[in-house]
C-alpha cells in the first residue's frame, strides 16, 4: 500500500494501549474535526465496543472479524475495510504476523 497523507492534523502522541500492549494505536485529529486511529494488532483475539459508528480500513496483514449480532466471521485484509455500527462491538482475531490499521470514527 502506499503511504496516506492526512494534511494538517493534530496527533496524540500518548498511545492507546489495550490488551496488556497486543493492540496499540495512536489518535489523530483532521482539521475538519474527523476523528481516526493508526494502529497495530498482534496475534490474538480481542473485543471492542463502540460509541460511535466505525470504519475499519486494513493497511497491512490480515485478520477475521465477527461483528456483534452475526453468526459469522469474515476475513479482511490489505486495501479491504469493514464497518461497525454504533453502540456495537465486533471480536478481531490476528493469526499471525501484525495487522495495521486506521479507524475512522463516523459521527
């Protein structure tokens, strides 16, 4: 994948730690006020909830995702994205190597 340039945003340095370190990502804010998070996945299963909608774009490896509410999971990797409703969750599981991504907040 090619780099993604995101123009004049504010970045959280401190990182969002989850998992005893396995899942690590780092805010940002676009100038319009856009919400996202740049993050790694190592190998495991974890849980998230959601607030707001989310849209998960895969940037680099591979993972299954199985959404609250579904009986199946589904297999998602570099260039491919999913979404998560509001007020949801969604189970990812990384095999192996290290899954990155952004997650973009949907208002």
């Amino acid at each position: 994948m090619t780099d993604i340039n995101f123009e004049n945003v504010t970045v959280h340095a401190k990182a969002n730690i989850y998992f005893d370190g396995k899942v690590v990502s780092h805010s940002i804010v676009l100038e319009d006020g856009a919400k996202k998070t740049l993050g790694l996945i190592y190998p495991g299963s974890y849980h998230f909830n959601t607030e707001l909608a989310e849209k998960m774009e895969i940037i680099a490896g591979t993972c299954n995702v199985k959404l609250d509410g579904s009986e199946e999971s589904n297999s998602y990797g570099e260039n491919q994205s999913f979404h998560v409703l509001a007020n949801s969750g969604f189970t990812i599981e990384v095999n192996e190597g290290i899954c990155e991504y952004i997650c973009s907040f949907i208002d």
